[in-house]
C-alpha cells in the first residue's frame, strides 16, 4: 500500500511536471505564432479609420512643429534623420545630391507598388476594363482596399486603391489580371527594373511582403520613381489626396496615406508610403520648389512621425543649401572662352579653309548643387584634311566638385576639304605677285 501511495505521489508530480512542460510549450508556441503574424504584417493604414485620422491629426502638428524648428536653426547644418538610409535625387541632373547608404540593398514594402503601377500602365492599354477579384487576391491580407471575391472594379480604380491605400488585394488583382499569376507578373517588373537598368534592384510580389529576395536601393527607387513620373497618368494618381472609386458600380471615397501630401506641404507632388516589420517606415516624394524638383527617398524610419518629419527635414535641407545652376549656359561660355584662345593653334594639314569648332549640346540642362561647376577641356592639336563635319576633336568635362557630371564633344562645326592643285596654284599667284 505504501509503495502504492509512493508510486502514485511520484506520478502526480510527473503529471504536474508534464502539465507545466505542456502549457511552457503552448505559451511558447503561442508566442512562436503572434512572431510570426507580426512578422508577416504589412500596411500602410493598419489602423481604424478613427485611429488613423488622429495619428494624421497628430503628424500634422509635428509637422508644424518640425517646420518652426528648421526656421529657427541654422538651415545649413545638416539634419538629424532617424531613417536608416535616404537620398535626394535631382530629377534634373538625375544626380544624388545629399545621401546614406543610398546604394545599400534593403526592403523596400509597399513602395514597391511604384513599380507594380508602372507596369500595368505599360501592358494595359484599356484602364477602363473591368477586373473580376479572385478569392486569392481577395484573401490577401495587410494593408488593403477592402475588395471581395467576385467584386468587379476597373483597372484604374485598382490603381487609385493601390497607390491611395496601398491595397495589397489591389494589388495581386493587378497582377493576375496583366501577368496570369504573381510570378510571372514578378517576371514583367524584373525585366522592367532591367531596361532601366536598376541594377541591385529584384522583385518577388507586386505588393512588397518582406521577402530576403525582394530589395532595391533608396539611390534606384529615387530613379525608377523619377522615370514614373513622366507617365501623365502615374503622375496624377499619386498627387491625388482624395478619389472616388467604383466597386460593382458603388462608389467609395478613399484617401491617401502620405502624410507629406496631406498636410500641403509646399511643392509636394506624391509618390508612395510603405511599411513592414522588415523594412520599417518608408516614403518615397516628389517635390518641386521654383526650378528645383527633388526625389526624396526614406527607408526604414521607426514611425509613421519619424519618416514624415525625416522627409521634411531633407527636403527643407536641400532647398536651403543647394542652388539651381544651369549647365547648358555654364559649358557654352567656357567654351567660348577657350576657343577665343586654342581654336586657331589646332593645325589642319592641306586644309582649303580655316576650322570652325562647336560643342555638343547638353543633354543636362541644370543641377541643384552646392559646389561650383568646373570643365576640363582637351582637343587634338593636329589633323590631316580632308575632315568631315561632326568629327570629334576633343571633349570638355563638367565637375560638380570631384564628381563627373557630363562629358560634351567638341566637334568640326563644318567639313573641312582637303586643297587641290587649283589652290595650290592661287596660293603660288598670289605669293608670287606679292
């Protein structure tokens, strides 16, 4: 009886101790599973319509805050960013003008739907044509529009929810509707991103889930952005604040989530917010102050606030130190002045008349730089005639600082003909009647 009892004691703290592994094991696959849901998130308006209007209520006065601050401080000292890597790119020398890591592979989220847009305007030429929701696209979760299986909505109404809401459902609508399926829609944005020739550039979805073979670079996302923009149509969906869509002929009003862009900021014109767990808080914009018009690209802020507020500060930043200078101008008046100098040392052997040299025009108008411009210029000093008109003779190199911006040919501005024995005899005249 004894041993009995003693059996049965030992078992029951058997059993507590098997009971306590086994709710340690639930709690931590418990664990292991909210990991893992948090992990695979991924919006730009996780929040309830009323959460969001506060924290946009909120941004804005940071915002405001933000810009008292700036006008207060020495706008020449560079900024504080909480955004791991950035850029500002110069749309008008295609330049990067003040950067971090900019050429850093990274994850990109939803700023993505850059690309996925550009795509679809690339491949469909009916924007009007209606879209049938799939049970997968309608299933997709994150950040989405809000679409059902067998919703019929318009391709370009598909687009104002992919760039406004950042619909991930839009998105795969998108891609089954051009591509079939999201690989092969992945294949149409990689051959894209090829053409353009983004090179640390690759895409896996339309939409942007992390995924360790999906990334860019701010550098390459500022320039597949800035090529977006010369699309009319691309152009005017992302300045859009507010839109009225249609879905199974219903209409809904739907905002944007860029917060830059709803909060007026001077000269912003766009582009697109992104967010995951991996990527962090992302804004890609477009502003453009007089003459200047910038890409401003932050990856990997830690909040909704830090990425506006690091945007903020770069495009103010930038609009404070750099000055528009004009290239075009700055090249044709150095020119000018070596040519009054060297034009008349360059020796044609046997040529009928004097050489006239012309500088190719710059296919660079102007740049935002804080440096002074300054050009080399080479030229050969010798040449045997006849030569033809546009032949290269020599080239002139623009420097922003120590950085090449463009490189111009110095060409023969008319054919130059080689004498014959007709200007030999003239020339034989005319010395012997001198």
């Amino acid at each position: 009886m004894k041993k009995w009892i003693k059996a049965k004691g030992r078992n029951s703290h058997y059993n507590k101790k098997y009971h306590s592994k086994k709710y340690i094991s639930i709690i931590l696959i418990a664990a292991l599973l909210v990991s893992f849901l948090t992990t695979i998130s991924f919006a730009d308006n996780e929040e309830s319509e009323e959460e969001e209007n506060t924290l946009y209520q909120n941004i804005l006065q940071e915002l405001q805050n933000e810009k008292n601050v700036i006008s207060a401080s020495n706008k020449l000292d560079k900024p504080t960013i909480n955004s791991r890597r950035y850029v500002v790119y110069d749309r008008s020398s295609k330049t990067v003008i003040y950067g971090k890591d900019e050429n850093k592979q990274t994850a990109m989220a939803s700023t993505t739907k850059i690309m996925t847009s550009l795509v679809i305007l690339d491949k469909c030429s009916n924007l009007n044509e209606v879209v049938t929701i799939s049970e997968k696209a309608a299933n997709t979760g994150g950040s989405t529009l809000g679409i059902n299986t067998g919703d019929k909505i318009t391709v370009m109404d598909l687009l104002y929810g992919l760039m406004l809401r950042s619909g991930n459902d839009t998105a795969v609508a998108l891609a089954e509707y051009v591509g079939g399926s999201i690989e092969e829609f992945a294949k149409m944005m990689n051959e894209k991103a090829e053409k353009l020739g983004l090179k640390n550039t690759n895409f896996v979805t339309p939409h942007g889930l992390d995924n360790t073979n999906h990334y860019t670079t701010a550098y390459e996302l500022a320039y597949l952005t800035d090529f977006a923009l010369k699309n009319e149509t691309f152009s005017k969906i992302v300045k859009t604040q507010y839109a009225t869509i249609s879905i199974n002929g219903n209409p809904r009003e739907i905002k944007n989530t860029n917060e830059l862009l709803l909060a007026n900021t001077e000269g912003v014109y766009g582009v697109k917010t992104g967010f995951t767990n991996n990527a962090g808080r992302c804004l890609v914009t477009a502003v453009k102050r007089n003459d200047m018009d910038l890409i401003v690209v932050v990856l990997g802020a830690d909040t909704k606030k830090d990425r506006a507020k690091d945007s903020l500060k770069l495009i103010e930043y930038a609009y404070n130190r750099f000055k528009m200078q004009d290239i075009e101008s700055f090249a044709q008046k150095e020119f000018e002045m070596w040519k009054n100098i060297n034009q008349n040392r360059i020796y044609i052997n046997k040529a009928r008349v004097n050489l006239e040299l012309a500088l190719q025009e710059s296919e660079i108008k102007s740049i935002a730089t804080d440096q002074e411009l300054t050009a080399e210029i080479n030229c050969l000093n010798y040449l045997e005639a006849p030569v033809e008109k546009g032949t290269k003779v020599g080239s002139m190199i623009i420097k922003n600082g120590d950085n090449i911006i463009e490189e111009l040919d110095i060409v023969l501005a008319k054919t130059v003909e080689r004498r014959n024995i007709l200007d030999y005899f003239y020339i034989f005249a005319k010395i012997t009647i001198l």
